[in-house]
C-alpha cells in the first residue's frame, strides 16, 4: 500500500515538474517574440 502511495506522489512529482518546464519554455518563447516585435517597431519608428 505505501508503495502505490509513493508512486503516486512521485507521478505528480514529475508531471509537476514536466508542467512548470513546458510553461516556462512556452513564456520564454512568447517574450522572444515580443522583444523581436518590440525590436521591429523600434527600428520602424527610427526609419521615419
């Protein structure tokens, strides 16, 4: 019985972790993103 228990709380474990790693890839993508839109209008606002 104490084994299912710990095999459970370490599922959650790594699903937690795998979570938080795809979470934190999708935001660092995003904020690339908005740093090169950011980039663009900047070099669009020198141009003129």
């Amino acid at each position: 019985m104490h084994g299912i228990i710990g095999f459970i709380i370490i599922g959650a474990c790594v699903c937690a972790a795998v979570l938080a790693a795809v979470l934190f890839i999708r935001d660092v993508k995003s904020s690339q993103r908005a740093a090169e839109k950011r980039r663009r209008l900047a070099s669009r606002l020198m141009g003129k």
